[in-house]
C-alpha cells in the first residue's frame, strides 16, 4: 500500500520540477529591477529565487533552470560563481557583456534628459560629478554634453573628475573634495550626478558650503528611488531609467533563452522615463539672490493669501527694480507667476480629485470661486467645469 505521505511528496516535486527554476543574483539590488523580474516571473509561472536581495551571498549548490544577474563591472567575485552554474543566463550591466547577453540602461539618453531639464530652466553653467569614472558616468555624460551642445545655447560644462576610484572613501575626503568645486564654481550652476547615491553627497556638499539649493545650485540624480530621493536632506529631483521595465525585459529575454529561441547577442537599451521634479531642481537659473528668493516665496506660498506686496518685502528691494529683473528673470510679472502657481494646482485637483470647485478655490489660494473662475476661463479659454469634463475623457 502507497504511502500517503509520500505521494504527496512524489506530487509536490513533480509541480515544482515543472515550473523554470531562476536565480536572481542581484550584486547591486534595486527594488524596481526585482519587481519588474518578479512580475514576469508571475505571469511566466517561475520559481524565482531572490535569498540574494536579503543575505547578499549566492545559495550554495543551487540548482534550477536560468539566471538574471546584476554584477559588480570591476571583477565581481560571484561572476565565477554564475559561470561554474552553466545556465542560460541573462546579465543586467557589462559585467557579462563577453559571456552573456546583457541588458542596460540607455545611459546617454538618460544624461540627454538631465541636460534638456536644466536648459528648460535657463541654465548656462553645468557640471558632471565623476566619482569613478566609469562606463555609466561617461555614457551619462556624453549624453549630457550632447544635449548641451545641440540646443545652439551658450554654455559652460565642468566635468569634475575624483582621483580617488576606491570602492571605500572617505566621507570627509569626498566632502572637502565637493565643497572645493562648489565654492569655486560660477553661479547659478546645474549639477548632474552619475546616479540618486552619488548626488545625495554633493547635496550635503552644498549644505556644508552654505550654498542654497535650487536657488544657487541646481542637483539632479538618476535612477529615481523614492527612497532615496525623497527622505533627502532636499528631495531630490532625479531622472526616471524605468528600471521596472529593465527588469521585466531581463525576465523575457532569459525565459526566451531557457526556451531554446536565438537571441541578440548585442546589448539591449531600455530607455530613461522623464526627470521626476522634486525641490532640489524646481526654480528656473536666476542671477539676482534676491530674485531667486522671490520666486522661491511664491512657489512655497502660493495656496495662501499673498500677493505682490507681500512678495517684493521678501526681497528687501525697491518695487521698480524687482518688477525690472523678475519680468526679466522668467519672463512674466509677479501677480502672473502668482496666478500660474495657483491654477495649476487647480488643473491638477479638477484632473486627479473629484474636489468640488468651491474647495479648490481656497485650497489654490483665490480669495473667493468667483475669482477663480475668472482667472481660470482668462488663462485657460475654458471653464473649470469644462477641463475636468475634458481631462477625464482624455485619461
């Protein structure tokens, strides 16, 4: 007579053994790579194995059906590992790109839309932090320089360089090496930085230079983790590499592999999203501090009651000179920029709240609905009602 035990067992390993067994061996982890991997995983019906993400060593005599890996470029001690397994294996990064098909981020596109933002925002004076100088900095960088370059603008690029490329630094070498660039650099500067860890740093930089940032220094990082940027000393503004979908492509190309179809053996880019505003890049390059101070007021205050009065004593000047170089600075008058300010965060309630328009009119900072339809229909050529209406045919 069968066992029942043991039939369940012999069932048990006869589903599991079916299902594509894969590794994901994750040297540098990202939780936006290993969703997008775990959600091909669930729609291909893998077994993922992602121990790696929590213990940061490979599982010992593993054995399964493929491999996704994100290797450390610079002689990652667990490539021998991945080649001793002998598997279909697809590789995030260059750290396979002589073994394996690899994918990788469209690092100068990346660079190409940090440079666009800036340039959106007037900007003439940039720099690139290298911190290693390696293959993702200087793709990053080209990326960058060539953006700069086609706008036909007037510019000045510094490409500040670290002599020290150990993977262990000092914070206070780093810092004084940081503080000595800024302090030195022309004003208003736009910085970009190879990814969100390494612009953390020149952020504290700034912070420990006195430097005001966005207003005297604009910070841009890349690869948009909201963890990181947004619990910064000043959230972060940071391009979006979609790196969800850098890992859903990864999971594809490998089940393709594990499936006995041919495949590229050239390097697949996924391009960058869009650069995802936060503070530390959200005010246009401005020369006159006190300017700059005056933008910054209206973009912090515009839900209150204030008005052009209130904005001109934020910048200890007289009324003819701040009018002069704030239509200067951007382009349009302070009561303009005020109401700017005010209707789109009106746009975006009536596009993504079902707030009525009695509340959205104080929340914007109107004094009352009647001013704020007014001003709406002026700017908008259309009704408040008639927006939302329209936005949410379009969504």
């Amino acid at each position: 007579m069968n066992n029942p035990n043991a039939i369940k067992k012999r069932n048990a390993k006869c589903v599991f053994s079916s299902r594509p067994r894969v590794l994901m061996a994750l040297e540098w982890y990202d939780a936006k790579i290993h969703e997008g991997i775990a959600q091909y995983a669930g729609e291909a019906g893998w077994i993922l194995d992602a121990s790696m993400a929590r213990m940061n060593t490979m599982p010992e005599h593993w054995e399964g059906d493929g491999v996704i890996t994100l290797l450390d470029e610079d002689n990652s001690r667990y490539l021998p590992y991945i080649k001793s397994l002998n598997l279909p294996t697809v590789g995030i990064g260059y750290a396979l790109q002589n073994h394996h098909p690899i994918l990788i981020g469209d690092h100068a596109k990346t660079g190409e839309l940090g440079a666009e933002h800036f340039l959106n925002r007037n900007f003439r004076n940039f720099a690139f932090v290298f911190f290693d100088n390696g293959a993702l900095e200087k793709e990053r960088c080209a990326g960058f320089e060539a953006a700069l370059e086609k706008s036909g603008k007037p510019y000045k690029l510094a490409k500040w360089k670290n002599k020290n490329r150990t993977k262990v630094r000092s914070y206070r070498d780093m810092r004084d090496w940081l503080v000595s660039h800024l302090r030195d650099a022309p004003k208003p500067l736009a910085i970009m930085a190879r990814n969100d860890d390494a612009a953390i740093l020149i952020l504290y930089a700034c912070i420990d230079a006195g430097i005001s940032v966005p207003e005297e220094v604009a910070v841009l990082g890349a690869d948009n983790n909201p963890l990181i940027c947004d619990f910064a000393p000043i959230p972060l503004s940071s391009v979006d590499c979609d790196l969800h979908t850098l890992g859903y492509t990864s999971a594809k190309l490998l089940n393709d592999l594990m499936q006995g179809k041919k495949v590229s053996q050239k390097p697949v880019l996924t391009p960058p999203k869009e650069v995802v505003l936060r503070r530390s890049t959200d005010i246009p390059a401005v020369e006159v501090p006190c300017i700059a101070k005056a933008i910054r007021f209206i973009w912090d205050h515009f839900d209150q009651q204030i008005d052009v009065e209130a904005v001109i004593a934020q910048t200890g000047m007289s009324r003819s000179f701040v009018y002069q170089e704030f239509d200067k600075a951007i382009g349009c008058s302070i009561a303009k920029e005020i109401i700017r300010c005010r209707l789109n965060k009106a746009k975006n309630l009536l596009k993504h709240t079902d707030m009525d328009i009695n509340e959205i009119a104080p929340a914007c900072g109107f004094a009352g609905v009647v001013s704020f339809c007014r001003a709406f229909s002026r700017e908008e050529k259309m009704t408040a009602s008639a927006y939302r209406r329209k936005a949410t045919s379009e969504a």
